[in-house]
C-alpha cells in the first residue's frame, strides 16, 4: 500500500502516542481543578504551552488549543470580527474551507474581498495593497496552500499589511508547519493556526497562536479557561502531544524538505514525458503536493483507479473530496473546468519512500 494523502493527514507518530498515551494515564485530572492532581495537570499544561512558544520564539501571544484547524479558524476570524459592526476583510479564492465558508457566511454584514491567484495560486501583491484601505479590519490569507501547495510570500504580506496599523493579519499555517522554513517570524502575525495531526500527531486538535493585543472574543461560551477564549475540559494529552509533535518535528522541517523535493522532482520527471498528465503546481510551489490533472477523467475516477493498485490520494482538499465540484482552487489558478474536475491531488511526506513514489508513476502513466 502507497498512502500519498499525507496534506488530509498523517499516522500518528509513535514516540508521539506514547507520550499521549502516557499523559492519559497520569495527568487525566482537569486543570481547572482547585486539588493536586488539577494543580499538576495544569502544570503540565502551561510547560507544554510554553515549550511550544519558545520553539517558535514567541514572545508576546497566547496559545489556544482548539478541536483543529478548522475551529482555530473560526475562533481567530469570527472572535474578533465581534468587534465590529462593519468593515472590510481582505482574504483569496483558495482558502481552504474553514476560513473561505467562514468569510462567506459574513457577507451580508462585511465586505468581504476575495484575491484572484495566478497561474502559480499565488496573489498578486500590488492587488493586495490596493485592496488595504481605511475601512479594512482584517487580512486572512493561508501560507500554503492545501490543494496545489503554492507558498504565499508571507514576509511580503506583513510589510503590506503593516503599512495600516489598524488591520490584524490571520495566517493559516497548518499546511506550511514543519515543512517549509518559513521565510518571516511569527511574532509578526497577530493570528496564527495549525493542526497537530498535520504533524504526525493525534487528531482532535489543533491550535490558535494570538497575540495578546489583539483583542480577540470566544465564540463558544462557558467556563475562563484558556485566556477566556475556549471554554471546556480539554484533554492535556492532546496538549502534551501537540507540544511532543512540534518540538520533535519542527527542527527536521529542513532536513524533511530536502528529501520531500528529491522525491518530488522524481516524481514530476516520471510524470513529464506523458502528454495525458498535466501538472497543475507550479515547481516553486511546495514539494509536499502535487496536484495535476488527466483531463479524460473525472478526479474521483482517477482516485478510484490508484486504489485498486492501493495507492491512496485524494481530489482536492480533504474536506472538499467527497464534493462533485470542479476543484475550488484548481478553478481560480487556471479558469478550466477540465482541469479542476479531473485534479488529483498527491502528498507527500518524509515517509514516502523511492519505491511507492515508482509505483505512483508506473500506475499513473497506465491510466
Ligand atoms: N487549513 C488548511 C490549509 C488545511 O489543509 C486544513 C486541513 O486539511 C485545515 C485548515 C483544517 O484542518 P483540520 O482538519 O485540523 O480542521
């Protein structure tokens, strides 16, 4: 079996279970609780919240762990939306659905302007800076993008957006942790996601970074635990894998990106000499997808067949695979219905080996 469906998620790591496993054991008591144990616990608590701002340097921003990705999202944008009765948000045609329903849902009370991408996903960022004026309240903009893996030049988009002092910047990262070095610091970006599964760790959470002079609101309403924003029991478990994950992976991102583009340029030159495929990521985007198309079939046809050679990929993103829709982003970068219905979309880890990246190849080019 090949599994190519790395960007939708990924095994759990098994150092990383077994610290899940044994902080389910040991520290399973709530850490809003007044006794020991609840001491303890939120001891633990706040060592693996620190640990995890130190491995990214951050200084002034609080952690909020969420169910995933997908509620961090919605907490950054929809919490401090609260603030206003009107405004402009500034976001792309390609983010992935937890931020792009998010912005549709708020259409009726703000003006929501959505980025055309090129050719290559990416946003123009003159049309950026155009779009920025007295009005504009909010930017959301992905770092890597979940279908085709094109990288947004996020140093690019701090200076623009730092221009306007009043704009808070969101940045979903969850596709860009642990696999590209980042070319900025996150201390300049008052909102920022990822998601611990992405990252070889368990599923059922994900987190929030904010800086603490934004002034963020919950959306959920309960008890004050975690800075007021996410009320609930959480499971420390969850908080002391994500913090296992991050400090395990993090500092590989680089040695794992080398790898991940050796294995990508050998898959583009198995894939290049067949007219059939097209390629819809550009080569700069981020090795860990590849997203193309053969434009005879639908994309849930190509999956089908990969399976039956137990090769596992998905059409788009995760979320949206199980929709008969061309593909959103496929749609945005190349404005062909052909091409976005028949996309596949190919990810990779540092756990791919050479040979099942062969068998990808070998079986493609038969279909
Ligand atoms: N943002 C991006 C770019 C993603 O790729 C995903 C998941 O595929 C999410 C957000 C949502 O993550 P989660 O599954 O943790 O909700």
């Amino acid at each position: 079996m090949a599994y190519f469906d790395y960007g939708a998620t990924t095994p759990v790591d098994k150092e990383i279970l077994a610290s899940y496993i044994k902080a389910s054991e040991h520290f399973f008591a709530s850490t809003a609780s007044l006794h020991f144990l609840g001491k303890e616990a939120n001891e633990m608590y706040l060592k693996a919240t620190k640990d995890i701002l130190d491995q990214f340097a951050l200084a002034n921003h609080n952690l909020v762990f969420t169910t995933n990705a997908t509620e961090a999202n919605n907490l950054a944008i929809l919490g401090y939306l609260k603030n206003f009765k009107k405004g402009r948000i500034v976001t792309t045609k390609v983010e992935h659905a937890s931020v792009y329903e998010v912005m549709k849902s708020c259409e009726e009370q703000f003006e929501i302007i959505y980025l055309d991408v090129d050719k290559e996903g990416l946003i123009n960022y003159e049309e950026l800076s155009k779009a920025l004026n007295k009005e504009t309240i909010l930017v959301s903009i992905m770092w890597v993008n979940n279908v085709v893996g094109s990288i947004m030049n996020i140093q690019k988009i701090i200076e623009i957006v730092k221009k306007h002092p009043q704009i808070k910047l969101h940045v979903d990262a969850v596709q860009g942790l642990g696999k590209i070095v980042p070319n900025f610091s996150f201390n300049d970006l008052d909102m920022w996601t990822f998601s611990t599964h992405k990252l070889y760790g368990p599923k059922g959470v994900g987190g929030l970074f904010v800086n603490k002079k934004v002034g963020l609101h919950n959306i959920l309403y309960g008890s004050k635990v975690q800075h007021g924003l996410r009320p609930g029991t959480f499971d420390l478990s969850l908080v002391i894998a994500t913090a296992k994950a991050i400090k395990k992976f993090y500092p590989l991102t680089d040695e794992h990106y080398q790898y991940v583009k050796k294995l990508n340029n050998y898959i583009r030159e198995g894939l290049k000499k067949n007219p059939q495929i097209i390629i819809n990521s550009s080569e700069n985007s981020s090795p860990y997808i590849i997203n193309l198309s053969l434009p005879s079939f639908l994309g849930q046809t190509i999956v089908r067949h990969l399976e039956s050679a137990q090769i596992y990929v998905s059409t788009g993103s995760a979320c949206s695979s199980k929709e008969q829709k061309p593909e959103r982003t496929v749609l945005a970068m190349t404005n062909d219905i052909l091409l976005a219905s028949s996309a596949i979309r190919i990810s990779l880890s540092h756990l791919t080996t050479l040979q099942e990246a062969g068998h990808l190849i070998t079986t493609l080019n038969k279909i």
